[in-house]
C-alpha cells in the first residue's frame, strides 16, 4: 500500500520560514509527478505547486518567488520551501503523487500550517 507522510507543519509568525518535507513509500517515486496542495477551512484544495519527474516545477500565481518545491529521488521524497509566510498562507497541506499514464492518484494525510502573531 502506497504511503504520502507529510511533515513539517506548525504554527510560524508571519514573514517566517517553514520546510515541508513528504516521504513516499512502496512507490516507484522517481516516475511520479509530485505535488503540494493546501485546503483552509471551507475552501476547496488547492494547487500550491507541482514538480514533474523530469524536474520541472509549476506554481500557484499566490506563492510565486516564496515557495520553493524540490524533490530527492535517492530519498523518496518532495520537500516544499515556505519563506515570507502570510497569514492566508494558513490551511492544511497535502501531499500528492500522480502518475497519468498509470492513473495513479495517492494522497497524504496533511500537515497543518498556521501562520500567525
């Protein structure tokens, strides 16, 4: 069974940094497109930012020049940079793996960002 473990999460001023890291396990993690999402309370999930396995990386128009995402094949994991963290930058954030041809979808369990004086 595929696992998405987020971590990384917290509560963080505003202007502050946060390092979201999501470990993958029994999944061929460098074939996959792997991507953050984020959902505030009442508000659909959204696109935070994506990277492809090829390494190209795509994002939200909100978190440009802020948010950085990366990924470590040899690690298994996807890592997304947070600086200059704003108060709407709150919600819960999640993990995600996709691979089109195979229509494969996986999802983490999420991490909680607060952002906040």
């Amino acid at each position: 069974q595929v696992q998405l473990v987020e971590s990384g999460g917290g509560l963080v001023q505003p202007g502050g940094s946060l390092r979201l890291s999501c470990v993958a396990s029994r999944i061929g993690f460098s074939i996959y497109a792997m991507g953050w999402y984020r959902q505030a309370p009442g508000s659909q999930r959204d696109l935070v930012a994506t990277i492809t396995s090829a390494g190209t990386t795509n994002y939200a128009d909100s978190v440009k020049g802020r948010f950085t995402i990366s990924r470590d094949n040899a690690k298994n994991t996807v890592y997304l940079q947070m600086n200059s963290l704003k108060p709407e930058d709150t919600a819960v954030y999640y993990c995600n793996a996709q691979h089109f041809l195979m229509g494969h979808d996986y999802w983490g369990q999420g991490t909680q960002v607060t952002v906040s004086s």
